[in-house]
C-alpha cells in the first residue's frame, strides 16, 4: 500500500498529539510531534539562560541542540535532547509558559522544520503541529485542523497534567492557552492558520477514538486515492 503524509495542525490542547499518536498506530506509520521538538528547545534555552533577543546566542545554542526520536520498549516514540530522554521535562508548565516566544524565533523555525522535513522524506508518517499542513508538508495528502471549545481543551489538559503529577488549577491552564493560541496565530513567521486544503474537526463533542477512527477513514480515502 502507498505511504502518505499526514499532516494534523491545530490549537493547543485540542488532542492533535492523542490523535497523531493513534492513527501512526492503526496505520502502522512514523509519528512525530512537532511540538515536542520546540518544547525542547525552549527547556534548553531556560537551563542555558539564552537570551531570545540576541540573535548570535539564539543561533549557538541551536547549534549546540541535537534532537532525535527514538521508539522506547512501548512503542511510544520519545524525544531525546543531546542523548537525554527529555519527554517528562518537556511537559511541565515552565515549558508551556515560555515556549511560545521561543517558537516565534525565525532561526528556530528553520532549524526545526528543516529536521521534520528530513523526517518526512520516506512518508509513511502522522506529524502533528501548527504550521505542517501550511509550511513543512504544503503537499501532505491528508491535512486535518483540530479545534475545540476552550474550556474542554483546559479540562483535558488539566487532566494531562495530573495524571504526570503537575496540579495547576483551571484559569492559569486557561490563561496560557489563549495567550499560547494568541502568539501561535499573530506571530510572523509560520503563524498558525488552516489551509484551504485541510479538514476542519471541532473536538468539543467528540471522543479521541471518535477523532482518530475519521482520520484513519480520511487517510485511507487518501491512500486509495493517491495509488
Ligand atoms: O503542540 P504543543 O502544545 O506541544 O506545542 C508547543 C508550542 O510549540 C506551541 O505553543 C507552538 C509551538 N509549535 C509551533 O510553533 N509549531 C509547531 N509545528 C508545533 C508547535
């Protein structure tokens, strides 16, 4: 069977990852998550007190990051930074409160989309984000836009983060995700828009295996397509 790429693009917290995760699975393709890798960055920038301001600084620690996916014993793919697993950092609200900013920076946006390109190349692979179907895969076969009702999105992250043992109450989750989606959306570079091209799917009412089941029938409409 073809290989297509599958690019789910979306706001923050509208299960775009659960959702990436899940059709990699039943399709038996390579998933990424785009936003891990900028997460990691922005936990190097924070231990290594980069100035995002200064450019030169901006572009060495760049230089100096070295990001890779490995599959652990699970199944489940985990970012690793310079060899160290950085999945659990990555995660914490610290990450969540700074990354924004950080994902705005040109240089950043080329480093990494220039990775994810390179991860691509084979097909064969669900990447979720906020600029794959509009920047790094223009051609994607699928593109899917998730949204979802502000308060479901926070409740469901609030969930996220308990269950790894972070207790952050309703308004500040609230608080980062509209100021997240501000930045996300009004930023110069790559900002978060949908394409023409991609299907819109409002998450509010329906559950992850509701979303995941029509992705996986998109995709293989796609597949069947693109033969
Ligand atoms: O998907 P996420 O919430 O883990 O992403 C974290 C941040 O990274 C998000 O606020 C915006 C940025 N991001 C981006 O700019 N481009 C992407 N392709 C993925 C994420």
């Amino acid at each position: 069977m073809r290989k297509i790429v599958i690019a789910i693009d979306g706001y923050s917290a509208c299960g775009k990852s659960s959702t990436a995760k899940n059709v990699a699975k039943e399709l038996n393709y390579r998933y990424i998550d785009s936003g891990a890798m900028y997460r990691a960055v922005t936990l190097y920038f924070l231990d290594h007190l980069v100035a995002i301001t200064n450019c030169k600084e901006v572009e060495k620690a760049i230089r100096e990051i070295q990001l890779s996916f490995r599959v652990n014993a699970k199944g489940v793919s985990e970012l690793f930074m310079n060899g160290i697993n950085v999945e659990k950092d990555i995660r914490k609200m610290r990450i969540s409160e700074n990354v924004s900013p950080v994902s705005a920076l040109k240089e950043v946006r080329e480093a990494m989309v220039a990775i994810q390109r390179k991860l691509g190349k084979e097909k064969g692979i669900v990447m979720d984000g906020r600029d794959i179907g509009s920047v790094v895969f223009p051609h994607a076969e699928l593109k899917i836009f998730l949204t979802a009702d502000i308060l479901v999105r926070a409740f469901r992250r609030q969930k996220e983060l308990l269950q790894r043992d972070d207790l952050v109450d309703i308004d500040t989750i609230v608080e980062n995700l509209n100021s997240r989606d501000q930045i996300d959306s009004t930023r110069k570079e790559s900002p978060l828009v949908k394409s023409d091209d991609a299907i819109l799917i409002d998450t509010t009412h329906i559950t992850i295996d509701e979303q995941v089941d029509e992705v996986v029938r998109l995709a293989f409409s796609r597949i069947v397509r693109s033969v």
